[in-house]
C-alpha cells in the first residue's frame, strides 16, 4: 500500500487498539522489496514467479511496485516515516547479498 493508504490505516488501527482498551499505541510495520544495481530484470522475475499462484494481473502490480532506485527507496523510508510508521523493511528480490551492502551505503 502506498504510505498515504498505510497512513490512514494506522489511524484505524490505532483507534481500534484504543478503543479496545489497550496501552500505549500498536506497532506499525510497513515491508517493501527493493533491488539495486542491475538487477531490475532478476527482481520483477523473481517477484512475478512468488505471486503467480495470485493470478497475472497481482502478480505484475507488486513486480512493478518494487523500489529500484536510490530516489525511490529514499523517498518511501521518508514518506512512511511522515505517516506514522514504527518499522521499514526493505525485503531484497535478489538473492545477492551485495544488495543488503548497496542499501546500507543509501541510508547510514
């Protein structure tokens, strides 16, 4: 989901946890793939391959919504942070683990 949409449901959900009378605030986590580098081609495969069982037109609209550049992937960790998230996980769609090094270099 975008972080708009995610931004509006955290405020349900943290109204529903108040309203069940629960302490504190929930915890909010939003999960998001990634890939950097060339492997844009590797990354959509492997993402269409996970969903196929969800049908072709699933399938190709979460392949197509991976971040794949350092602006995309700098830009969400900004956004959800502006909706109220707690936690970001930037899932991998390559098997290198380079790409865990190339985020790194992008955030720290």
């Amino acid at each position: 989901m975008p972080p708009d949409a995610v931004g509006a449901m955290a405020g349900r959900v943290q109204s529903a946890w108040s309203e069940a009378g629960r302490e504190g605030r929930a915890r909010i986590v939003v999960l998001a793939y990634f890939s950097l580098g060339d492997t844009e081609d590797e990354s959509i495969r492997n993402v269409r391959h996970y969903y196929e069982p969800m049908g072709t037109e699933m399938a190709e609209m979460i392949a197509g919504s991976a971040l794949r550049t350092a602006d995309s992937i700098k830009g969400a960790i900004d956004a959800y942070a502006q909706v109220g998230i707690d936690e970001f996980i930037l899932d991998p769609r390559v098997s290198d683990p380079g790409q865990v090094d190339l985020l790194a270099e992008l955030v720290f």
